[in-house]
C-alpha cells in the first residue's frame, strides 16, 4: 500500500508527462506482483472498489473525530478526502498497514451494512498518504492527473516496448495483469488476444500552426470535416463488433446498436447517433494501416459501394485549391477541419486539425465549486451567466487554469463576494466579469438558457468592466439560429 500511496501523491504534483512517466516505471519496478497490477488496475479503472458516498464518509469520520474540529478543518481544506486523511488518528505503533490487494479485497468483500466498519478499520491501520489514497479508491475518482494512454506509455517505457503493442494488446487484459507483467519483465510470452475484433492504436491529430502553411504543399494533403462527436473505432468480425474510444477503453456497452455486425472491418470514425467514417484500417482480413491515405480512401468508399451498413455514413472529403481557399471554407463548421496527408500511413501519418477561430464574449461569474485535486483548496470551478432582460442566466461551467497567483485571487474574490450557498456550491454576487472563448453554441434543456456554450475556457479576467456590460443571451440566441 506504501508503494500506491506513494505514487498517488507524487503524480498531481509532477510538472511534466515524463515526470509522471518515471514515476510509474519506479511503480511498476519496486511494488511487485500482485500489487503494482491491482495499482494499474485502479489508476486505469478496471479495478473500482465499493463506492463510499460522501455523507457516509463524514459519518465515519465522526465516530474518531471530533465534529467542531472536522468541520473548521474541511472548511479549511476544501477536499473532503484529504480533510479526512489529515485528521484521522495515526495507528498505533503495533499496527500492521494492509496491502493494497488486501485492502481492495476486504472492500469488495465487504456486505454493504458492513462497509462503514470496514472503512475504519482499513484507516485505523494506514499513514496519512495510505489514508488519502484509501479514500480517493472509494469516493470515486482517482485524480491521479494521469490519462489511460499515459500509464500505457509508461508499462512500454518500462518494459522496453513499443506503446502500439500494449494498446493492441490492452483490451484483452484483466487486473492484475500478470501475464502483462511477465512479458514486460522478459520472463513470459507476449499475451496472445482476439486480433479480429482488438484495439489497434488510432491515429491522432495536433493542432494546425497556420504560419506552418507556407511550407504545406496543399496538392499533398486531403482534407475532411471534424464533425461533431466521440472518436472512435469499430472492430468487427464473425458478427460480434467492439466499440473502442481514442485512448482503446471498450464503450460498446453503452452503445448496444454496434454490438453486432455483418461484416469484417475496422472503422475510425465519430459517434453521434449514427457513426460517420472517417478511415479504413482492415477489411475482410486484409490490414491496410500501412497503404497511404489515398489507397485506404478508395478502399473505404469501396466498401461503401459494396452496401455498407445503415448505421453509418461516409465522411466526405472537402475539395480546395489553396490554402486561403480553405480557410473560407472552414468557418462553415464548428469543430473546424481535419487534414491528412495524401501519403500518409496509418496511425504514423501526418493528422491535423485545423479548428475554426473560437468566439468569445463577456461573462458574469455567479457561482463556484472548489476544484479538484492539487488545487482541491482553491474555488476554481465556475458557473458563468450572460444577461437577459434584468438578470443574469447561467450559460457556461468552466474550470479555471493559470498561475496560483491568479487563482488566489479569484479564490479571494468568492469568499468575499458569497451570499449564499447550496451544499458545496457559493452563490457569488454578480459583478466579476469574465472574457470567455468558446467554440460554439448548443441547445439545451438542461440550462434555464436554453442553449449552453460548447467548450468554453476563460481567455482573461476583466476586473475593471462593469457586469452590465456582459454579454446578452439573445447574441448566443442568435448564434444558433444561424
């Protein structure tokens, strides 16, 4: 459990991805087997230990701590977690901390009546940082600050391998991973999975520098729309098919329409009700990632033309002649376009995206949550409203980034300006206006506006602009009208 904890709280502060990365190789080297894969399989989410409610957790605290000190210390903090992991007694120097397949075991077998003693019991054992990462398993949500495709670059780093490789191989794996292990320390046979219908890693895109154009031959590159919607990747064969996302996480549950196929294929595309295709990496048998772009087009619109499934639509090219010819073209969609090079191989070849320029317009911040993680201490996490008749209708919710500096200071400005709260959210006096940027408008039901703003982020605080002179709701109206 040491070794866990331990990487729980060095990855949140570790300042770059290789950072992170040497940290999860020392992981992988020291904690041994079973615990560094019961560790991966948590980080990954394969592993999720019973889920403990917050309300049940701060019960538990109440039966050690003392409830005045409890409450001006979360108050203090902010993270309920750390809040109790601080506070908790320390164990008593006879006390035996528990591994971690130990603890995930006694979690996972623990009757739902039995849960909170077992909690505290697991906690009566544990240091602070063990107490943290306990705690952080089971509220849900590990903000460890690493992605899946992350703590898969660091197993190759690790094992000396090729990234490809373990993604392709991942989908087929269980916690905890000790043929994974095996193969990577040199003393096993690399897993054999299903290859028909696995995970082959896709095809990414960085975003477009324009001043890169003058050095782009536009007869060497094709050209598509991004499209709204989730990247994916369909694999199918002897009709059963796997829907995989960018990072090769399995989401065909959530999607039973694509659970079965009639057809030997594997797709990249984007899902939004139907699946447009964008790629063609194999057909009938036949892996084509290594032809060029051009080769797997003809391929594809093929495969179309011999009567492709209803369920999908093909992603048509957009035609240009120059570069300034393009970027016309591209204020037509929101999500902007997508450019290839006409020779590229898959997944290797050159991608990029080439998003439209983003609006923006001038918020009023009305309520704020504290955020989370390292900056768990700090209010970061914004509610934005735009003006309409004679008040301010909420429209945008926004994580703030930037310097602490710049985060103390709109983290003084909420507790100054509070006027009321509901559980964990402030209510803040309407006058802090906010320039935000944002790459379109959408219709919702959810929000009293009836339209939200589509990933939106604070491009500056304007601390010297009058909130009456925020945006107005009937601009973003107008916005999706058009």
């Amino acid at each position: 459990m040491k070794d866990f904890a331990r990487l729980l709280a060095g990855l949140p502060h570790a300042p770059t991805d290789a950072a992170k990365t040497a940290l999860l190789r020392d992981y992988f080297a020291q904690a041994g087997d079973p615990a560094r894969g019961t560790g991966l399989g948590l980080l990954t989410g394969a592993i999720a230990p019973a889920r403990v409610r917050p309300a049940l957790l701060a019960g538990i605290a109440a039966t050690r701590i003392d409830p005045v000190l409890f409450g001006l210390s979360r108050d203090f903090v902010g993270d309920l977690a750390e809040t109790v992991a601080l506070a908790w007694p320390e164990p008593p120097p006879h006390a035996t901390a528990p591994t971690l397949p130990e603890t995930v075991a006694l979690l996972r077998d623990s009757a739902k009546t039995d849960l909170p003693a077992t909690v505290a019991g697991l906690l009566d054992r544990l240091d602070v940082d063990g107490r943290l990462a306990l705690l952080k398993s089971i509220l849900g949500g590990m903000r460890a600050g690493v992605s899946a495709r992350l703590v898969k670059s660091a197993l190759a780093a690790h094992g000396r391998k090729d990234a490809g490789e373990i993604e392709e191989i991942w989908p087929g794996l269980a916690p905890p991973y000790a043929s994974l292990f095996a193969w990577l320390d040199g003393s096993g046979p690399k897993p054999a999975v299903d290859a028909a219908s696995s995970f082959r890693p896709m095809m990414r895109a960085r975003p477009l520098d324009p001043a890169d154009l003058v050095r782009m031959d536009p007869a060497a590159w094709r050209a598509q729309w991004a499209g709204e919607g989730q990247r994916v990747q369909l694999a199918a064969a002897g009709g059963r098919a796997r829907l995989w996302t960018l990072d090769g996480d399995e989401i065909g549950p959530a999607h039973p329409a694509f659970a079965t196929a009639d057809f030997d294929a594997v797709l990249d595309g984007t899902l939004k009700g139907s699946l447009r295709v964008h790629d063609l990496l194999a057909a009938n048998g036949e892996d084509l990632r290594a032809l060029p772009f051009d080769a797997r087009r003809r391929h594809l619109e093929t495969w179309f033309g011999n009567g492709a499934d209803p369920r999908f639509e093909l992603a048509q090219p957009v035609p240009f002649a120059d570069w300034a010819d393009l970027k016309a073209l591209r204020a037509r969609d929101a999500a902007g376009l997508w450019l290839k090079r006409a020779d590229g191989r898959y997944p290797d070849g050159e991608f990029l995206e080439w998003k439209r320029d983003p609006h923006r317009i001038d918020a009023v911040l009305v309520y704020a949550q504290r955020g989370k993680g390292a900056r768990g201490a700090f209010y970061s996490e914004f509610t934005f409203a735009c003006r309409q008749d004679d008040r301010f209708v909420p429209v945008a919710r926004v994580s703030a980034e930037g310097s602490d500096a710049e985060l103390k200071r709109l983290d003084k400005f909420v507790r100054d300006n509070t006027v009321d709260r509901h559980g964990p959210v402030r209510v803040v006096t309407p006058r802090l206006v906010c320039e935000l940027e944002f790459a379109g408008v959408k219709r919702s039901a959810r929000h009293k506006a009836g339209i939200v703003l589509h990933e939106a982020q604070i491009a500056r605080v304007r601390w010297d602009r009058p909130a009456d002179e925020a945006g107005r709701i009937e601009r973003l109206q107008a916005m999706v009208e058009a």
